[in-house]
C-alpha cells in the first residue's frame, strides 16, 4: 500500500503562487506549511495563503494572513 502524498502552495501579495513541496508525506506538509505560516513573509503580509492540498486537489489546511487557520 503506498502512503498518501500531500503539496503546499503559498500565495503572494500579487496573486502568484509556488508550490514549496510536492508529493511529500503528510507529516512533512504540516512541517512545511507551519514554516509558511510563520515566516517573515507571512509575518509581514507578503505570504497571503499557505494551503496543503492531497492527491486529489482537495484542500486539507488553509491559513489566510490576518485570519489565520481558516479551514483544517
């Protein structure tokens, strides 16, 4: 059986986005996505949304600058 396997994209002030895992195991995701969410960037409002999606394309966590945790 193969594990799960899980991304993380950050989006920027602008509307761009990067993805910053791919295809990475679901503790590595969380581990990820807190770093995002907690950056200087996320700090300071240039990282707008931190979000980990599964296999599927479906959205497992979001974080929203100003808002925090918004969906998990």
């Amino acid at each position: 059986m193969t594990e799960e396997t899980f991304n993380v994209v950050q989006f920027f002030e602008d509307d761009s986005h990067e993805y910053v895992r791919r295809g990475v195991t679901a503790e590595e995701a969380v581990k990820a996505a807190h770093h995002y969410c907690h950056c200087v960037g996320a700090q300071i409002g240039m990282t707008r949304r931190v979000i980990v999606t599964d296999e599927g394309d479906a959205c497992c966590f979001e974080w929203q600058y100003g808002k925090g945790v918004t969906f998990k």
